[in-house]
C-alpha cells in the first residue's frame, strides 16, 4: 500500500509539471499588459518599459518558465504584481474560509446524499423515492448562482436569519463562524448531494440484484441488516468516485459562492487575479487546485481498496 | 412410512413479463419425506428453481408472486407465515445452496463474518462463540487450514472451496431441509461429485432431507431417492430413483433418458435429443405442453391437460397415453 501511494505521488509530479506548462503557457498569450494595468492609464511608453524590464516581461518565454518552475521547485509561488508581497503570503489567510466550506460541503453532501440515496433504493418505486429523486434532479439541474441569490433574498434579506454577506472565522468563536457560512454551505451541499443521491440509489439498486444478496436473504438476515451490512459497502465504490468528482466541481463552484456570498477566500481571490489580470497569482492558485485534486483521486484510489478487498495496489 | 417433512400442494408461481404472464411453477405438487434426497430435474425454464426459491419464500416480488397452493413445512404452512417467522425459518430449519459460487458470496466479507452470520440470526451466539463454530464448519466441509481461510475473501477461494463454504453456510444451524438449486453445475465433473458426496454426508448425518434441483440425471441416479421431472412448470413424473431409469412412463421422461450420452454407446452413433424447441412460457401450446414434441400424442393431449396420477405404488405419472409408453420397449 505504501509503495502504491509512493508510486502514485511520483507520477503525479509530471502532471504537476504539464498542468504548470499549460497554465504559464495560457496566462502567458491571453489578451491585455500586465505592465499596462499597473502603470494605469497615464503610463507613459517610458514606464510601461521600465515597468517590462522591472518583472523580467523583456525576457524569452522559456527563460520566463523556467524561471517561475525554479522558484516553484523551491515552495516561491512568486510575488502578486500588485502589492508586491509574497504569494504564499496573501494565500495564507484565504485558506481558512474556503477549507472550512469545502470540509462542510464534503461532509454535508456526503451525508445527506448517501443517506436520500439509500432511503430511494430502500423505498424504490414508492412515491417517496420518486419525490426524492425528482428533487435530486432540481437539485442537479439548479443553477448555483441561482440557488445563492435564492438563499439570501429569503432567508437574509427578508427574514434576516443569516447574514447577507461577510465572512467571521473561526478565531471569533465557532458558532458565528458556522452561523456566517451557513447559506454557501446549505447551497454547495444541496447541488453536490442530488448526484451523489441518484449515483447511491442506482448503485444500491444495481448491488441488490446480485446474487449474494439472495444467499443473505436466505441465511434469514433481516431487511434492514441486507440493506446496511450486504448491499451498501459494494455499492460504495460509485458513490467514492462520485464524491472525488464532485469536489474537484467544488473547486470551480467556489469561485462563483465566494463571489456571491464575499466570502473572502480563494476563489475570491481568483477573481480579484483575473481582473487584475495578476498573472503569478492566477498561476500559483491554478498549482493549488491541480495539486488539491491530485491529492483527492489518490485518496479516492486509496478508498477503493478499502472498500473492495478484491482491489489491491 | 413417516410423515413427509416438506408438502409442496399444488403450487402456482407466476412471473408478470412484458410478454404476458408466466406460470413458471404450474400447479405442483410434491413431498420430500424426512431424510431423503429428492431431486427436481428438468431443462432451464422449466420451473424447478422457482419452485425451489418458493419454498424459501425468496420470489422476488415484483414481478414473481406464489398466486395459489400451500407448502406445507413440518406442519406448518410457510406461505401464510408473516415475514419474520419466515426469516426465523429461512437458513435456521431450511437452508439453500445457488448455483453460482463465484457470485454467491459477499466479496466485500470475510468468510468468517459471513459464516457466523446465520449462527448469530438464529442461534443467537455472541462473536466468539460464532466465530469458533465457523471455524468448525469449515473444517467439516473439508478446507484445510482453517484458521487462514477465517480471515480471507471470497475472491481468494476456488469455486469448489467455495461452494464448500455456501454448504457450510446452509448447514451451520443444522436445517432439517438442505435445498441444492444447481449447486455443482458451475463447477468440475470431478468436483461436482465431491461437492455432492459433501451434501450427502452432512445431510445423513443430522437426517436431514435434501431437495437437488438438476438438470443432471447422472446426478439423480447416483444421489436421489426420489425424483419429480419437471417440464413447462408442471411435474410430468414423479418416481423412485432407480424405478424412473428402468421404467420411464412419461414421454418426456423417455426423451431425457435417451438424449444422455452413453459411454457404452457405439463410437459415431448420433445422440438422439429430443425433437422441437422448449415451448415459450408466455404462449403454451394447448392441451399437454409437450404434445407437441411427443412421439405418443394424441388428439386428446392438444385438447386436455393430463394431471399426476398414481399409475403403481410410488410412481406418479401426467399422461393419457402413459401405457403405450411403459411398454415401449
């Protein structure tokens, strides 16, 4: 096992590098001047050179990849244009919202879809699963942004339950902290749970069949303890690559909730970098991602195996 | 004679298809007396599973629903027993082995876990305790090396290993009716018999009875005491083992006979199977199901349907031309 997760960590750093060549390349050739924007509107042709000559712009493309890998190489994520400090300094900050909204999010969805998932398969073909996977289609089908204007028209504007916007961590207690978060919570875990709820359903459903199930059900096992004991953890394995895929849709439907709901994290931050069109820091959050779900499809590989005995790395 | 452990009473199971409605068990009827090993043959589709799995109340329903008849088991008719006592009886006083080892074990459970299951259902005995006792199954189905294969997964067992453990997992609580539905077609001639020379045993040894469903008559000659030939969800003959390969009275019965191949048949000489095709069950033909396969019929069996009658002490024959046929040869 432990050479497997060795085994995999190193191939993943060639797709580090390819993910990095793709996003330099990309930011690189996009459209508008870095120097252009920094030296605003009165720049004269002077400064906007000294400006080049000043970040290294006047240098050949390779040697400018080059360089940025090096520093990479090194834990330097390179300096923000704009406020001229450290990356890994402005990113800093901005880890605590958006991890405490992703674990929310992933724990949230992850109960409330296997949990609808599992009451469909149990009560399949009745009213209440037909009513419950009608729901997880709305709730697939909805549009995030949608869903988080919704939320705040009626549970922040009108019934003043929530706050509209801002953003309290975790320093300042715990409970204004959850209390802050709890409408991009609810809204992420609605949109992730539907799928995960259909993906359990059609799994349980499709494991039920299996002939192993009938051997349990002739051993005497109760309904309850074929459902929970036989059938679930086969069927699992779908629902574990639906939750790795559905945080890697996290990781983009982030960007939209931040904005929404200014919750001032790295989605946000994204945001901020592409309008400014501060390229180090757009390249430095994109390594992030790509590395987040890197490190999500091993732990999912690593799930399989212990789930499903027959699997082995 | 004693009295019969198992009264299957004039059994209907019908299957609701997009082609119309089956009646995959048609009218059966039937007793396993206490003790003895009675085999169900007949070829795919001809209700012999079903019957079985309606014995253990396991018709999935929808579609599947026994629509009349009673099964009588040690007195009590299982049919109108509510759900949990049915469980109490499934795999504690009847036990079943499937046809398919390879899928009939939980992949994701341990042997152990999925031995001790039934001692833990019906027997109520704590982890240990089970634990112990499935470590004594094992060893008496006959895998060696116990203690490891505890802690293994079905994957890392041979199909014969475990069709051993799925007897073992029938036997654990000492049924008084063993059910084998096709339970060495899956595997090696030469396993085939070990497995079944298994069943043989541990049913003699606790006295329980054993119900075989087969196609295989090789099987029935070497095991049964009692045999009922299915065909088109209807018993067509219901015999003693050694009397039903002497003297066959039923058409069908005849061309099952024949159309096994022979060791001691001349080198070339052609099977003989039986002509035409298993009817569809949705669309029966009129009168006997197998008049129009039958050498014998007559036109009194595309009109009627002939019932099971007792033709001499322990035979049971469905045929109007049941004479002719006893005299055939």
């Amino acid at each position: 096992m432990w050479r497997y997760i060795v085994q995999r960590v190193l191939v993943s750093i060639p797709v580090v590098i390819m993910v990095g060549i793709i996003t330099f390349t990309l930011v690189y050739v996009g459209p508008g001047d870095p120097a252009a924007i920094i030296a605003g509107d009165e720049a004269t042709p002077e400064i906007l050179e000294a400006i080049r000559e000043d970040l290294g712009f006047n240098r050949s493309f390779p040697v400018q990849m080059g360089d940025w890998f090096w520093k990479l190489a090194h834990g330097d994520l390179g300096t923000s244009y704009f406020s001229r400090r450290e990356i890994t300094e402005l990113i800093t900050p901005r880890l605590q919202p958006t991890l405490s909204l992703g674990f929310q999010v992933v724990v949230l969805s992850t109960l409330i879809g296997i949990s609808t998932g599992m009451l469909a398969a149990w009560k399949a073909g009745t009213r209440l699963d037909r009513n419950l996977m009608v729901l997880a289609v709305l709730g697939f089908a909805t549009p995030g942004f949608w869903l988080a204007f919704l939320t705040i028209w009626v549970f922040a504007v009108n019934l003043g339950w929530f706050p509209v916007i801002g953003y309290s961590p975790i320093q300042d207690g715990l409970f204004s902290h959850l209390h802050s978060l709890f409408l991009p919570v609810m809204v992420n875990s609605i949109l992730a749970s539907a799928f995960i709820s259909r993906i359990t359903r059609s799994a349980m459903l499709e494991v039920l069949r299996e002939d192993y199930i009938r051997t349990a059900r002739a051993k005497g096992a109760s309904e309850f303890s074929v459902f929970l004991r036989h059938a679930f953890r086969p069927s699992a394995i779908p629902v574990a690559t639906v939750i790795g895929a559905s945080i890697a849709g996290l990781a983009t439907g982030f960007v939209l909730t931040e904005t929404i709901f200014a919750i001032p994290g790295l989605g946000r931050m994204l945001v901020d970098a592409i309008v400014r069109r501060d390229y180090p820091i757009i390249q430095a959050l994109l390594m992030v991602v790509a590395v987040v779900l890197i490190g999500v499809n091993l732990i999912v590989d690593i799930l399989y195996a212990y789930i499903d005995p027959r699997i082995r790395y | 004679m004693t009295e019969a452990l198992l009264k299957v009473k004039n059994l209907h199971t019908e299957f609701r298809t997009e082609g119309g409605i089956v009646k995959a068990v048609d009218d059966v009827s039937f007793e396993v007396n206490a003790g003895e090993i009675f085999a169900l043959v007949g070829e795919s589709g001809c209700g012999k599973s079903v019957t079985a799995l309606s014995i253990m109340g396991l018709i999935p329903n929808p579609p599947g629903e026994i629509t009349s008849g009673s099964i009588e088991f040690d007195g009590v008719d299982l049919l109108s027993l509510p759900s949990r006592e049915m469980r109490a009886i499934r795999g504690s006083r009847i036990g079943m082995i499937f046809q398919e080892p390879m899928s009939s074990l939980n992949p994701v459970l341990t042997i152990e876990s999925q031995l001790a299951e039934p001692l833990k259902i019906h027997e109520n005995l704590s982890g240990n305790v089970a634990n112990d006792r499935a470590k004594e199954l094992i060893d008496m189905v006959g895998i060696p090396d116990s203690a490891t294969r505890m802690k293994q997964y079905p994957h890392e067992l041979s199909g014969g290993q475990r069709q051993r453990i799925m007897i073992a997992m029938a036997m654990a609580c000492s049924p008084q009716l063993l059910i084998a539905d096709e339970a060495t077609t899956a595997l090696d001639v030469t396993i085939q018999a070990q497995i079944l020379d298994l069943m043989q045993d541990v049913t003699s040894q606790t006295g329980a009875s054993l119900l075989i469903i087969t196609h295989n008559l090789g099987i029935v000659a070497r095991y049964a005491d009692r045999v009922g030939v299915m065909y088109a969800g209807k018993l067509r003959e219901v015999s003693d083992a050694s009397d039903l390969y002497a003297e066959p009275h039923h058409p069908y019965t005849v061309g099952l006979l024949q159309s096994v191949p022979r060791l001691d048949a001349d080198k070339g000489s052609p099977l003989s199977p039986i002509a035409g095709e298993i009817p569809d069950l949705t669309d029966l033909p009129e009168g006997c199901a197998f008049n129009p396969r039958c050498e014998w019929a007559v036109d009194k069996c595309r009109i009627e349907q002939p019932t099971l009658e007792e033709t001499k002490p322990g035979k049971q024959v469905a045929c109007f031309e049941h004479e002719t046929v006893a005299l055939r040869v």
